[in-house]
C-alpha cells in the first residue's frame, strides 16, 4: 500500500519528528483560536462588554458538552497510532470505520443535551441578569453544531494519529477565513449580535468537517475500507470505550472545574466576567504551543509503544521539557511588558483593560507549571494511562473549586482570587503529572500485542 499521507514516527530524531509534526497543528490550534478570538473582538467592540461577557459565560459549559465527543475522538486515535505502529493495518481500517458509530451516537445525544438544558444550567450557575439571555442563544446554537465539531475532531485525531497533521491545518485555515468574513457579515452588517457570532463559528465548523473527511477519503490509503472490514467490531469499540471514556470523563471533570470557576467569577458582575473572559481568550492562544507539542509527544508515543519503542519516549519528552521551559519564559516577558496592549485588542472599557492586564502578570508565572500538565498528559494519553486520565481531572476540579471560593474570600485578594485559582491549579496538577510520568506505570501498559520490545534503540 502507498503510505502517501501518513508517517511513520517509529524511526528518526525524536526532536526534528516532534517539531515537524507539532508545527502544522500549531499553526492548526492557532487558526482554530481565531474562532474564539474573532468572536470575542467582533462582540467586544461591535456589541459591547455585555455581549462578550455573554459569549465568555458559555466557555466553560459549552466544553462540558463537547468533552464527552473529544475524549472519545482520543482514545480511538490512540488505538489507531498503536495499530500503526505495529504494523497492523487491518485494525486500523477496522478502527476507522468502527469510530463512525462511536461519534455519531454521541454526538447526537450531547447536542441534544447541550440544547435543551442551556437556560436552566445557566440560571443554576448564576448568570448575571443582564447577559443571560444571550448566553443561551450562543449556547443552543453552539450545542446544535456539536456532531461537526464531533467529527472534525475525530477526522483530525484518527489523521494525526496516522502521523499526518498538514491535513486537518488546511481546513482549519479555510474554515477561519471564512469565520472572520461571516462574523463581520452577520454581526456589523446585519446586526445579528450574539446569534450572528454564534452562526458564522457553526458554519465554518460544518465545512471543516466536511472539507477534512472527503480529502480524507480520496488521499488518505487507510480510509480506502475494505468490504470485509465495514462491520461493526465489538472488541475495537470496547476498546476504544475503555481509553475513551476516562479522557471523557477527563475533560468533562476539568470543565465542570471551570464550570465552577465561572459561577465564581459571574457573582463579581458584568466587568469582571468580561476581563475573566479577555484573559482566558488569550491564554488559549498562549496555550496552543504546549497543546501542539502535547498532541505531537501523544502520537509519537502511541507509535511507539505500539512498537515496543519505550526509550524512544523516554528522549521525546526530555526535549519537550526544554521547549516548555524556554516558551514559558518568553511568554512571562511578553505579558509583563504588553499585557495592556494585547488586553485593547479585545475591549475598549479601561476598567476590563486595567483588571486583565494585572491578571496577565500574575498567571503568566506559572506558564511552565502549564506546559508540564500538557506534555506529560500527551504522552500519558499516548500510552493508554486511563487511570492517569482521572487522576488528573480529579486534581483540577479539586483545585480550581478549593481555591477560587478560599482566596475571594481574603479580602487583600477578593475578585484577584478567580485568576490565582487558575495559576495555582496549574501548579498542582503540572506537579501531579510529573509525579505519575516518573512512577513509570505507563511503561508496563498494553493497548495491542507486538512482536518483541525494543528497549536499547539509539538516536537515528
């Protein structure tokens, strides 16, 4: 079969295959980023700070949703990474096809879920009066799109797990494109507000999926599903499940921490909520560098340990750690000198701009605590550590919930706490993280069989 598409991460520098491979989904997170970047400019100058505090109240909610979809998305491209890298390409075919079913189920029940209980979810959270209505109008409408944001999450994950992450960066770069042309169209030219933001992001999702799964289908050889292998396998499904659904409940555990966040942050009132959401935008974007190395190191890993490579991952993260180190850095100097500058591009108010740019300052410290939970959660996830999966949900609702509702409560530190209780549970769970990768449970794990372990290769 001609392996055009795809790459093999199994042989070659660890360091080069990880920058090859973690640059176009950087540049892929990045574009993704403009969805909610656009939105929050487009509303923030076009709307006002009330809208945007709407649209930024719906963040963590809206993730709790989709977790259940992008977890499961996970745990079938481990499976898939871990076939390939034994070799097995008839599993993964298997796999591919099986996922159809995985996410279409799924992603129909969240979305309905997700639009049917916005208001009283909302109201239970304590939205503010004044921005709620809009809340639930970007909610319904983002929840009604979850089956693309399913499948385009699903489409990436099985590409990048068959080592291609040019792929899905093209779609991506499209689909953001034309987000920007659809936000200034439905919001300054036909007034649609916070409806109009919600609709261009859906379109462009629905295209992205649409766009990444037929080249899939006619560049990619493992799409090419043989008749015999189009059936429903119980054993690849479980599978899947078994990985799957602790990223799930992963996800879902750190967005009901957000969640909770939120609820915390909205009782400060419309001003507070509308910085929070500002600085949570642009650490999204400051985030994607250790996302992008994260999904890299988590590929690279599942190919790996799919053949016997161990070693091999022991160096890959090594190297990680050193570029985590050396962007956290960067990023710490770039808020202390331009927090103020990068806070106008979102907003216009001086108090939202005078209360984000502090607390830029003060979560940039702890960047690198950050970077470690990305990186280790990849390679963790890579290696089918399910048990790692809630541990470090469970760490990061543990902490944003103790520490955001004990630091308000200070009166030197008052609403500054919200933004201390982000940086704090970074601390924790990057420290936790670390503590599992060094146990080396992750080493003795098994998602499929392979010939002989190869424990004392060197540096290609």
């Amino acid at each position: 079969m001609k392996k055009t598409f795809v790459k093999d991460m199994t042989h070659g520098s660890e360091f080069r295959l990880l920058i090859m491979f973690s640059v176009p989904m950087l540049i892929g997170n990045l574009f993704q980023q403009v969805y909610n970047m656009v939105d929050s400019i487009v509303v923030g100058r076009y709307v006002g700070a009330g809208a945007l505090a709407a649209v930024g109240s719906t963040g963590s909610l809206n993730f709790l949703f989709f977790s259940l979809c992008i977890g499961l998305t996970g745990g079938i491209g481990i499976v898939i990474s871990q076939h390939f890298g034994a070799g097995d390409e008839t599993n993964v075919r298997r796999t591919i096809f099986n996922s159809i079913y995985i996410i279409a189920s799924t992603g129909i029940l969240m979305s309905v879920l997700g639009f049917f209980l916005a208001r009283p979810v909302l109201a239970w959270l304590h939205t503010p009066p004044d921005i709620i209505d809009d809340a639930v109008v970007y909610m319904k409408i983002a929840c009604a799109g979850l089956l693309a944001v399913a499948a385009y999450n699903c489409i990436s994950s099985i590409l990048r797990a068959l080592g291609d992450s040019k792929t899905p960066l093209i779609f991506l770069i499209i689909a953001s494109i034309l987000n920007v042309f659809l936000d200034l169209l439905f919001v300054v030219r036909f007034n649609l507000g916070v409806k109009g933001v919600a609709y261009a992001t859906i379109i462009s999702q629905i295209l992205s999926a649409a766009g990444s799964l037929t080249f899939a289908l006619k560049k990619n050889p493992y799409f090419v599903i043989h008749k015999e292998e189009m059936h429903y396998d119980n054993a690849i499904t479980v599978k899947c499940f078994r990985l799957g659904v602790p990223l799930a409940l992963q996800s879902s555990l750190i967005a009901i921490s957000c969640v909770a966040l939120q609820s915390v942050v909205n009782g400060f009132g419309s001003v507070i909520v509308a910085a929070f959401t500002a600085t949570s935008r642009i650490e999204q974007l400051v985030q994607q560098p250790f996302n992008s190395l994260g999904m890299a190191l988590s590929t690279f890993t599942g190919q790996n340990m799919g053949a016997g490579k161990n070693e091999r991952v022991k160096r890959a993260f090594s190297r990680s750690v050193i570029l985590v180190a050396g962007f956290s850095l960067i990023m710490l100097i770039v808020f202390n000198l331009f927090g103020n500058n990068i806070m106008r591009f979102f907003v216009s108010e001086n108090d939202v701009i005078e209360f984000g740019t502090k607390a830029l300052k003060i979560t940039s410290v702890f960047y690198f605590a950050l970077g470690m939970i990305y990186i280790v959660r990849g390679l963790l996830n890579g290696a089918g550590d399910a048990v790692y999966s809630m541990i470090n949900g469970v760490v990061e609702v543990a902490g944003r919930i103790i520490f955001s509702n004990t630091l308000i409560l200070i009166p030197s530190i008052g609403h500054w706490g919200v933004w201390l209780a982000t940086a704090l549970t970074w601390f924790i769970t990057g420290f936790a993280s670390f503590i599992r990768y060094k146990q080396g449970r992750w080493k003795t794990i098994r998602i499929v069989d392979t010939d002989s372990e190869v424990n004392n290769d060197q540096v290609s």
